[in-house]
C-alpha cells in the first residue's frame, strides 16, 4: 500500500500544508474572541510565550515521530514507543473526528456569509439583514445548515482523496498565498483606520493587572487548538515528509506564520470595531457573535473599500478553514490507509460520510432541533453548563481530547524515545543542533508535560478553555 501513502513535493509543499491545517478558525474566531475576553495585551504576551515555549517544542516532537516512522498516529506511535501506546494515536483520531464534527458547521457559514456579502456588495447593504435575530434565523435554518456543512465536508473529502502532493499539497500551494494576499490588503485598509491605533494598544500594549489568573491555561489550551497539536495532525502530515527536509526549520516557519496570521487577524477586526462609535461595548458575548454578527455589517458601515474586502474576508476565512478540515479529515483518512488496508478513495468517501453524521447533528444544533440545540450534560463546570451539541463537543476537545493527547505525546518523546533516537532526527548535519537539542529535549521532558497537566487539572477542577 505504499503508493496509497504519497509523499510532499518539496519542503515548501509541507510547509504550506502544515500552516495550512494551523492557520484556520482557531486564528481569525478563537483567538480574536479569547483575546478580546482576557482584555489583550498581557494575554498575547503570555500567549507568544505559551508558542514558543510549549507549542514549537510540541510541534518539533509531532513532526519528528512522524517522519521517523513514516506512519500515521496509530502505527507511527507503536513503532515509536511500543504498543501500549497505540491508544493515544487513536485518540487522535477520534479527536479528529469530533474536532471536524463541529468545525465543518462554522467552515460551513463562512460559504453563507461569502454569498451574502457578494449580494449586498452588488445590491448594496440591508442593514436589517445583520442583526443579532437575522444570524439567529440563519443558524436556526437546519436545511441550510445542513447543505452549507455538506458542501464544505464534500470539498474536503475532494482534496483528501487526491492523496498528498497531487491533492492536499496542490491546494495547499493555491490557497495559502492567496490567504496571505488578501490579508495584506486588509491589513492595509485596517491600519489607516481611526480605530487602528487604539486597536494595536489593546492588542500589543500589556497590562498585567488586566490579566484574569486563568489567562495563561487558556493561552496554553489554545496554543494546542491553534498549532494543531494533540491529536497527531503534525505527526500525520510529518510522516510524509521524506528525511533529507528539516524537522526543525518547518517547525518554526509553521509555527511563526501561524502566530502572524492570528496577530494580523486580530489586528484588523479590533481595527474596525475601534472605528466603530460604541462597537466596543455591544460586542456580542458569544464566540460566534465578532466573526458573523458584529463584523459583516461594520464592513459596510466603516471599512474604506468595504464592498470589495468584506467578500474577500470571507474568502480568506473559508480558505483558512478549509486548509483545517483536510488535515483533520486527512489524520481519519490515514488510519485507515495504514493500519486498515484501505484504498485512498474509499477511505475518504467513507470518512466523509461518517463524519458528515456528526457534523450534520451538530448543524442542527443551533435550533434546527430543539432538542440537539438545548440538551446540557450537567458538569462541574465554573462557567455554566454546555447547551448543545455544538458547544458540548467543542468543550470535549479543546478541554480535553487535546491537552490530554498532547500530554501523552510529550510523555512518549520525552521520556519513552531515546536520546539517541529524537537527536537524530533533530540534528541535521547542517544545523547547530548542539545548542537547541538539550533546551527543546528538557522542555518535552519537564516544561510541556507539567504546564500540559495544569491545563487538565483545572479542567477536572471545572475549568472551561473552550
Ligand atoms: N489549527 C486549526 C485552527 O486553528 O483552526 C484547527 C485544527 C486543525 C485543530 C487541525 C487540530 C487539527 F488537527
């Protein structure tokens, strides 16, 4: 089955491919929203140090199991540490499967919103359209929930059942450049906004007695969300990475475009809500409520040229999110390549539909049926109880499934893999690998384990970082 597995292209191939499956929801809905919710500054600042110290070392230890092994997360962790191990390369690809459940329901709304925007650029804006009750109406839409989430699966089982250079790849190299095209121009009409200069004093100026005492659990959980880590995506896309490409510098290009993308993102919205008289205090609670309530209607209100970028802002978001599912659905896919025997095309097409069930439930969540839309699993939690399907799986992964795949992957690296073994994947004959091995082998041993552990035992202690 060899040829089912493919290979990248080129070191630029994998690269693109892995910013790819960074760079998505996480940076332009998550992080806007987590950063605006811990008041900025000092939240960014823990959060780059939570990337550097934490995430480049855990994407370094994911690439380097995969492309030791050349296998996906289930084989590539018995080959690695042995088969007690398997289970946590399963647990990635559950966690794929629940993370791709709920994502494809926001990827999905990205494709509305695109087709709105074009109307209203063409026929021009209807501010009733942009309500608070006109989203609530279209979330409530379970028919069009559901074709929006099964157009996005069905372009992602497209590219997934190409296989790696001739489908992700090939994707991978169109999209992204135009992603970061689109995000200059933006940046560009962002900045000569009035908002800009309060907006960059939120975003970069920190102020520690703003900082809630959680702020730093939350930076580190998202870092998991947002670099991909904990569910073996890295080690997946890294197993199909040939030896001769560098673990190390793929690592910190990913990981430095990843953290670029989220900062600009944030740039540009808190740019345009600033400009905005009063934006700032009606700013919805909800996660959804800056990237689909607040925002389309500012475009149209005070964005220099916003009939022309609030299209092309859309597009930017479905791109960066489709670039996300491929990889989730690519962590299922692989599986069962490798460890079940499967051809490719079946494999996706029968992923696809399987997760198509739960992303379909989930799109139903949001009033399509009461009953999937108001459901509470009663938890300890500190925050209030999860209402739905949608919120209860996002709760599952980014409060658990992740940290707790992300703790077990340090442990293996850390302590299970030899020296020997992670330096020689690590050290390349063209690098200083004697200055950064021993710093990144102590902190896979002690520094990611504990600040990972932390995160889990705040969240039995009902912590919520979704
Ligand atoms: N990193 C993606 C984002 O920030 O939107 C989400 C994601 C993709 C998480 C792929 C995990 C994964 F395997």
């Amino acid at each position: 089955m060899g040829t089912e597995r493919g290979n990248w292209n080129s070191q630029l191939g994998f690269v693109l491919a892995a910013a790819g499956s960074a760079i998505g929801l996480g940076n332009l809905w998550k992080f806007p929203y987590i950063t605006w919710h811990n008041d900025g500054g000092a939240f960014v600042l823990v959060y780059l140090l939570c990337i550097l110290m934490v995430g480049l070392p855990i994407m370094m230890a994911e690439i380097l199991i995969g492309r030791k092994t050349q296998k996906s997360p289930v084989g590539a962790m018995i080959e690695a540490v042995g088969r007690r191990w398997a289970w946590v390369g399963g647990l990635g690809v559950f966690t794929g499967f629940v993370i791709l459940g709920y994502y494809s329901v926001i990827a999905g709304w990205t494709l509305r919103y695109f087709a709105t925007c074009i109307g209203w650029s063409f026929k021009g804006f209807e501010s009733s359209e942009s309500t608070g009750d006109a989203f609530n109406a279209f979330a409530a839409n379970g028919g069009l929930q559901l074709m929006l989430c099964g157009a996005f699966m069905f372009v992602t089982v497209y590219v997934v059942r190409r296989g790696i250079g001739g489908g992700i790849e090939k994707v991978a190299r169109w999209l992204m450049p135009v992603l970061f095209a689109i995000l200059v121009l933006l940046l560009g009409s962002a900045l000569s906004m009035d908002g800009a200069r309060e907006a960059l004093s939120f975003i970069f100026m920190p102020d520690f007695a703003n900082l809630p005492a959680t702020g730093v659990l939350e930076a580190l959980g998202h870092a998991f969300f947002t670099l991909s880590l904990g569910m073996g995506a890295m080690i997946t896309y890294g197993s199909y990475l040939s030896h001769k490409q560098s673990v190390v510098r793929a690592s910190a290009i990913v990981v430095a475009l990843d953290t670029l993308i989220a900062l600009t993102a944030t740039t540009i919205m808190f740019s345009v809500i600033f400009s905005s008289p009063g934006m700032k205090e009606q700013i919805s609670g909800s996660t959804v409520g800056m990237l689909f309530i607040s925002l389309p209607e500012l475009f149209y209100t005070v964005v220099p040229m916003g009939s022309i970028l609030a299209p092309l802002f859309y597009v930017l978001v479905a791109f960066a999110a489709l670039t996300s599912t491929i990889s989730l659905m690519e962590v299922i896919v692989s599986y069962f390549i490798d460890q079940r025997k499967m051809p490719r095309a079946a494999a996706a097409w029968m992923c696809g539909l399987g997760t198509f069930i739960l992303s379909a439930l989930c799109a139903l969540s949001f009033g399509g049926v009461p009953w999937l839309s108001r459901f509470s699993w009663v938890y300890r939690g500190t925050d209030g109880a999860k209402e739905g399907l949608f919120q209860h799986l996002d709760y599952l992964a980014s409060n658990w499934l992740l940290p707790v795949g992300g703790f077990f992957i340090t442990i293996a690296v850390g302590w299970f893999m030899t020296r020997e073994s992670t330096e020689a994947e690590l050290v390349a004959d063209d690098n200083p690998g004697w200055f950064y091995f021993p710093v990144w082998r102590f902190i896979i041993r002690y520094v990611s384990p504990v600040a990972v552990a932390l995160i889990i035992i705040f969240v039995i202690r009902g912590k919520d970082f979704s």
